[in-house]
C-alpha cells in the first residue's frame, strides 16, 4: 500500500495543469464530459459563477470532501475560486485522490476582468 501511495503523490503533481482564463475556457468548451467545480463559499457563487458550474465550498472541509467522494474519476474536473488560491489547494486534494485536474489561475477575478459571461 505505501508503494502505491508514494506512486500516487508522486502522480498528484502532473495531475494538476494550471492554464491561463482563456486556456481555461477553451477546455472547457472543447472537453465534453469535462465537470466544472467553483469551490467559493455560497455567498460568492450566488453574487455570480460560471455557466454550468457546481460548487463546494473548500473552506467547509467536511462538506467538500464528502462532495469530492460522488465526483466521476473518469472526467477532468476543472477548478476556480475567487483568485486561484483555494482552486490550486483543491487541485491538488483533488489529484491527491487520483482526479484530473485543470485548475484556471487567477480565479473568478480573472474570468470577470477578461470581461467572459457569468451567470447570477
């Protein structure tokens, strides 16, 4: 078993692609089975979130790691936050337990200031 854990954390690393707002949007728009995860509080994803997204709260760890046991391993789960910190720490929870992971820097801040559609 450790062996294998070792293998896995070694792994997390490269499951993690960190990609630019407009990267983001493109894989997303071209990954059909891709699941869009906002890891803001709820307060911030009902003042606006991306178009199809679903949310658990990061700061609510009990919440998001029961949320992050019914995730589907086989799609690429991609990740923001407000400003990419939260997103690149459940990222890396995320990889952790052997998920694919595509996390969008600079978060919500970034997607709003390149002027891309939110929804409220």
């Amino acid at each position: 078993i450790s062996t294998a854990h070792a293998q896995k954390q070694k792994k997390s690393r490269n499951n993690v692609k960190v990609v630019t707002v407009m990267d983001f949007k493109s894989l997303l728009q071209t990954d059909k089975d891709a699941y869009l995860l906002d890891v803001r509080t709820d307060a911030e994803f009902a003042a606006g979130h991306l178009d199809g997204a679903h949310q658990l709260d990061w700061l609510d760890s009990e919440l998001f790691n029961k949320g992050i046991e019914h995730l589907d391993k086989t799609k690429t789960i991609y990740v923001y936050c407000r400003s990419g910190h939260r997103s690149n720490l459940a990222a890396h929870k995320l990889a952790d337990k052997g998920f694919n992971v595509v996390d969008m820097q600079g978060g919500y801040i970034a997607w709003t200031a390149g002027g891309l559609e939110v929804k409220k």
